[in-house]
C-alpha cells in the first residue's frame, strides 16, 4: 500500500471509530503500519489514536515501537493508547518511557498508562508479592548485585497475570480484607566470584531465595540457582559478566517460583 493510500485509510479509520462502527470493521494492521511508518507525524498520531480507541491486543507492539518515535505527541498518544488497550506486555517500556521522558505530556501519558495498567492488574490480582532487600550475602555482592535480582525477579513474576506487586496504604493495612494472598520473597547472593580457569575469566554466582507468606513472613521454602559465565579481563567485562551471571540466576529462580504461584492460583 503507497503511502498516501494509507494516510487515506488511517483517516477513513478514524471516521468509522469516531461514528461508532463496529471495531471489526477497522482495518488494525493498516494502522499498525501507520503508527510506525508513516512519514506524516499528524497521521502516525491518529493512528495512536484509533488503536488505543479500538482496544486490540494485536496493537500493542507496533505502539510500543511508538514509544520511540522522534515526535512527542506521537510518543504521548501511543502511550495512552496502550494504557487504554491494558496488556501487561506494555508495562517496561512504559516505565522506561517514564524514566527517560523529558517532555511533560509524553511523561504524564506513560505514568497515567502505568496507573491504569496497575489498576487493571489489581483487579484481576489473586495474589500480592512484595520483595526484601536481598542482603546478608557474600561481601563481593554488594547492594548493586542485590538489586540486580530483585528488580529481576519482580519483572519477570509481575508478567503472571494474577500477581501484582503493588497494594494502597490502606490494602496494606487491612490486607486480610483484600482476599488477596501474600507472599514475601527475599534471599542473598551466596557467591558471586571471578575465577581463572584454563587462562580463561570465568564469573560464577549463587542466589538462595526465600518464599514466606505475607504480612507474617512465616517461611514457606527456600530455592537456589547460579550460573557460570565466560568473562573478559577488563573491569567492565568483568561488570558486565556479573550482571549477566545474576540475571540468568534470576530467569531460573523465576521459572521455579511462578510454578509455585500458579499453584497458588495466580
């Protein structure tokens, strides 16, 4: 499709949502198309629009794409979009959006998207994870490492689409009351070294994990993971094996843990 056709089609798009036609009738690979592609910023916008007016999952990555686009209405009207579409799939890149936004309406719409997507996520929440600080491990792993899994961990168990990893002051207080369960992970890093084997730089790491039922923190299990990975001699070689070896730890510690909360039912 050339493309005034398709600035065509993105107007006509926008006509039939505005009158009320039946989303079917919306062409939303055409407007997928447009919202990255096009060369007229004003129809990359409407495209936003449309998409996020017409809710259909099957957007979300082509917007998420949008999110970088050089203009920041563009930018600010995608991120509505995906808030008003509410996939969780959305929810990194809004927050990175958010962190390294500078504009203020591109800003406001990715953190009013995140609301909204944490609000959804709440609703359908069966379970409530919250997270300790990860200390107490081996000298050599300091805070950095130890947020390093956290952060880690909460991506990747925030991806369950009965958890949510954040509750209001008052839920927290009267958490009995939410009919949510609660869970509270916490461990350390039990290694984290860098070795010569072979003439070779290789960086070893263990995490013990802990599972507890929350607010009580009575402990439930313990679970462990490590990796081993090939190294270079320079220091941010070595800095950058590290976090790699730490986060492929997390990725198993992930898995194991979201069977246990599908368990639970999330």
């Amino acid at each position: 499709m050339n493309r005034a056709r398709l600035g065509v089609v993105v107007l006509a798009a926008a006509l039939a949502v505005a009158t009320r036609v039946r989303a079917a009738d919306v062409r939303v690979q055409d407007l997928c198309k447009a919202v990255v592609e096009d060369p007229n910023y004003k129809i990359r916008v409407q495209a936003a629009l449309v998409l996020g007016k017409v809710r259909d999952p099957a957007a979300v990555p082509s917007l998420i794409k949008a999110l970088a686009d050089p203009n920041a209405t563009v930018r600010g009207i995608a991120a509505g979009a995906l808030g008003d579409i509410g996939d969780a799939t959305a929810t990194d890149p809004l927050r990175e959006l958010a962190r390294r936004e500078n504009d203020g309406f591109v800003k406001s719409q990715a953190n009013k998207a995140l609301a909204l997507l944490n609000g959804a996520a709440a609703k359908r929440a069966k379970i409530y994870l919250a997270f300790g600080p990860f200390t107490g491990g081996v000298k050599t792993a300091g805070p950095e490492a130890a947020k390093i899994i956290a952060d880690a961990l909460a991506r990747e168990l925030a991806k369950l689409p009965s958890v949510t990893l954040t509750l209001s002051p008052a839920d927290q207080h009267n958490f009995a009351k939410t009919g949510l369960l609660g869970f509270y992970i916490d461990g350390n890093i039990t290694r984290l070294e860098d070795v010569v084997a072979g003439g070779a730089s290789e960086t070893n790491c263990d995490v013990k994990v802990m599972v507890a039922r929350w607010p009580q923190k009575s402990i439930i299990s313990w679970t462990n993971a490590g990796a081993s990975l090939q190294s270079g001699s320079r220091p941010r070689d070595k800095d950058g094996a590290r976090r790699d070896c730490l986060e492929a730890s997390a990725g198993q510690l992930s898995e194991e843990l979201g069977h246990f909360f599908k368990s639970q039912g999330g």
